[in-house]
C-alpha cells in the first residue's frame, strides 16, 4: 500500500533557527496537504497543494509541492515558540480522495 | 461552538471491557472518520462514514464497531478492550470541496484511551 514518509522524525532548533521538514511519497499524489498539530492538541489543516512545482507562501511558513508531485516540503523561516508541535503531509490515498494518508510527522521543539 | 466533539477526552479501563467514544459534528459535512494515534504519534484511519454509510474499514479487528445513527454523528464501540488499544483517538469530518482536492479534515479533540 502507499506509504508517505517525512524526515526528520525529530527537529531541535534554537528560537530563530529556521527548519524544514520533507515528505516522500512511495506513489504520486493528485495533492497534498499539510497539517500541525501542537502538544496534546488535534491536528489542524494548514494548506493543500495541487500542481507540480507549486509553492504557497503562510507568513513565515513555505511549502512546495515536487515536480514529480511525490515529494512535499515545509520551511519555517526564524522560528519562533508559537510554531512547537508536529507537522503531517498527507495525501489522498488508494480509495482516492475520501482517504487521507498521513505522513509520519515531525515532531518541532524549540530552544528558546 | 465547537465543529468536531467527542466525548469522553479521557477514558481509563481494565482489559477485557467493553467501551464507546461518541462524535459529533455540526458542520454540516457528509464524511466522517475515525482515526487511531499511538505512542509515536503515527496517525492511521480507521473507518469513514459517508452519509451514514460506511466507505473505508481499514483492516481493524472486529472487536472495534462504529455506528453513524445520522450523518452528524459517528460512535466508536470498542468490545474486549487490550493493551494495544491504548491510544488517542480522533474523529474527524470532511466536505467534499471540489474534483481536484482531496477533502480536508476537521479533527475533534481526541479521546485519550489508557486500557489497564
């Protein structure tokens, strides 16, 4: 079945640092999307990307969507405490678009 | 005025019993889900509900049961509890929003689930 990875599983940065986290699908995507979920929250839809080669900008947060369309990319430039949690990928899966398939995560902690 | 709720936020058992989280949603969405997370925050769908009527059942055991009595509701039973069962449970909805995107979820709370 599909599987969708991110890498890395756990990011320490200082409070200003800036990080990145990736997602590869092992099959393409018609989409992705991204959601972040703080600690001991639920997770919360921050964007979807639909073309090849897209890039959406969130204030200070960058995603891309891979020409391939199965890779994604998230970047938090100068991170800041308020950005602490985990960020998902995730893509529709083989039932199509009613299914999520969610990404391993990425767990954020910030050194203040 | 809360989307997604389920209750309980917390529920403590013995092996062996038999439990439900409920769900509701008042957003107005015809799909709803059920998703598990462990301890490593891995979050795996469970079941979807479309319009009261179930669409994917991803090989989880048949001691787990949900029931959707309308499309603003979707329960989760769960008989014979384990240890493995331990985990936070999500309900979430879903509107279809167009051909080309992928419907986007809206999680409720979660349901911490501590089996003894």
């Amino acid at each position: 079945g599909q599987q969708v990875m991110q890498i890395p599983q756990y990011q320490h940065v200082q409070e200003g640092e800036d990080f990145t986290t990736y997602c590869n699908s092992s099959t393409t995507l018609s989409n992705i999307q991204w959601y972040k979920q703080r600690p001991g929250g639920h997770p919360v839809f921050l964007i979807q990307l639909v073309k090849s080669g897209e890039v959406k900008k969130q204030k200070r947060l960058t995603f891309q969507f891979g020409e391939a369309k199965k890779n994604s990319s998230l970047h938090i430039t100068a991170t800041q405490t308020t950005d602490v949690g985990t960020y998902f990928c995730a893509g529709p899966g083989d039932f199509g678009n009613e299914k999520l398939t969610f990404g391993t995560g990425t767990r954020l902690t910030i050194i203040p | 005025d809360t989307a997604v709720s389920q209750t309980p936020k917390y529920l403590v058992t013995q092996m062996g019993n038999d439990k439900s989280i409920k769900c509701e949603q008042n957003l107005g969405h015809d799909t709803m889900y059920w998703y598990k997370q462990d301890s490593k925050k891995f979050l795996k769908i469970m079941f979807s509900y479309n319009n009261k009527e179930l669409i994917i059942n991803e090989t989880v055991p048949n001691r787990f049961s949900p029931k959707s009595p309308d499309k603003a509701h979707l329960n989760l039973h769960i008989n014979s509890l384990e240890l493995g069962d331990s985990a936070v449970y999500f309900c979430a909805s879903s509107s279809r929003t167009g051909v080309l995107y992928t419907d986007t979820q809206y999680f409720g709370p979660g349901t911490r689930l501590t089996v003894l």
